[in-house]
C-alpha cells in the first residue's frame, strides 16, 4: 500500500472530515405516529437535535493499484468528538475515489457515543460545497432506530478548504420508542 499526498487530496480529505458525529443536546421533539403491528406495540417517535464539533486527529491517503490517484484509492479520517469543549466521542470515516475527474468519493462513517453509534453514507463531489448534510443509516444503543441527517459546515474562519481540519455538526436524529399497548 502507497500512500500519495497530491494538492487536490487535501480538499477531499477536509471534505471527507465533514463526514459525521453525535451526542445529545437537550432538543427533543415528539411525534405521536402510533403504528399498531401483529406484537400489540405502538411505535412512537422522537427528534432529537444535537450539536457537536468535530476535530480531526489524523487523516490518511491510501494508493491502490496503479500509482497516483485512480478509483478505489481513499481518505481515512479519524476526528475526536466535542459538546461544550468537553470531549464526548469520536468519528472515523473511510471514503473511496470512484470518480477522479471530477472527483467523487463514497464515504462511510462511524460516530461514537457514549449512548451507542451512529452510522453515516454519502457520496460526496468534488470541488465540495462549505456546507454538506450526510444521510444517518442506523446505529446502536439508542441510537439503533436512527435516521436522518447531519448538516457539517466549517468551524472557524479557515478560507481554504483543505485547511478546514474542524467541522460544526448538526445532527437531526429520529428514533423510535416502542410502547406496550
């Protein structure tokens, strides 16, 4: 395995450090969508909008096959979590080139917490927007029911976006309750 460091690799990685993150703010809102099924549980939802910032602890380029940036290359990117300065999880992320010229990469991404993970996908085109919202794909813990979204801009006042190595994140979560009836 090589690794490359090309110039137009570090506007995906900061890109690709965007890619997710989680821990719950006090904004809840509930939904009373009861839907009955053949167990006699109802299902009740609730969002929940939490707020983090991601900073970026180590990112990674990955050279496969022929030499230089080609399809099936990739970024891994591992960012530690903060709510309120308080370190409360941690992110990584693993995206592949399917697309050099232009780029775009599919990305995947774990956020760690301390009521379970969160799970995130995005395919992500490059030259990449400063604000990006990631589709949330499941979880664990409380987070097992988890859908939604998570909207990253750039922390800060960086100017070049592969400069950008810290993200705000706003996680729009909702999961299911289930209630005996």
């Amino acid at each position: 395995m090589r690794k490359f460091r090309p110039s137009s690799l570090s506007a995906a990685a900061a890109l690709a450090a965007v890619f997710l993150c989680t821990a719950p703010t006090a904004s809840a809102a509930w939904s009373a969508g009861p839907s009955a099924s053949d167990t006699g549980r109802r299902i009740r939802q609730h969002t929940e909008i939490i707020q983090l910032v991601a900073k970026q602890t180590r990112s990674e380029n990955v050279d496969v096959g022929k030499k230089g940036l080609s399809p099936g290359d990739g970024i891994v990117i591992a960012e530690d979590l903060y709510r309120d300065g308080k370190k409360i999880g941690d992110h990584s992320v693993v995206c592949t080139y399917i697309l050099t010229k232009p780029g775009e990469l599919q990305c995947l991404g774990t956020f760690a917490l301390p009521q379970g993970q969160i799970t995130s996908q995005a395919l992500l085109h490059l030259p990449a927007a400063a604000s990006v919202d990631i589709a949330l794909t499941g979880g664990t813990g409380d987070y097992r029911s988890a859908r939604g979204f998570v909207h990253t801009v750039p922390a800060g006042t960086h100017t070049v976006p592969a400069a950008v190595t810290e993200r705000r994140l706003t996680f729009h979560i909702t999961v299911d309750d289930q209630q005996e009836d």
